[in-house]
C-alpha cells in the first residue's frame, strides 16, 4: 500500500513539473500574440515564425515563440534636444 500512494505522489510532482506544453497550436500561438489565426499560419508560411507538423497539425515550440518575440522588442533610442 505505501508503494502504491509513493508512485502516485512522485508521478503528481513530476507532472507538475512540466506545466508549461513544449509546442503550442496555431490558435494559442494567436492567442498569445493577439493575432489571428490566420495571421499565424501566414508567418509560419513565409518563414518569420518556425513551426512543426506533428500528426498533420501544425505547431509551435514555445522557445521558437519566445525567440520570436525578443527578436520583435524596441530598444529606445535617446532623443536629442
């Protein structure tokens, strides 16, 4: 009996490990982005945004994603005056 209930604890806390998924679909991809869908098949497409076809569905790698996003960010320029 405590074998049994520490397998179920230690399968829990390795689940809750990994929360975040690895690959994201298309509609959260948009989701995140405040695109949409279809603006996000479009970037997969021509190339801007790298993707996956897993079981004939495309998807996105969260790091992929996150790469995306720090390439887009502003850097302020100082004005002159």
């Amino acid at each position: 009996m405590r074998l049994t209930i520490a397998r179920h604890v230690y399968r829990t806390v390795a689940m809750q490990k990994h929360t975040e998924p690895h690959f994201l679909s298309v509609a959260e991809v948009g989701a995140r982005l405040s695109f949409h869908p279809t603006t996000v098949r479009k970037m997969i497409h021509t190339g801007e945004l790298p993707a996956t076809m897993l079981r004939g569905t495309l998807r996105v790698r969260v790091a992929d994603l996150e790469a995306y996003i720090n390439a887009a960010a502003v850097t302020p320029s100082k004005t002159e005056e």
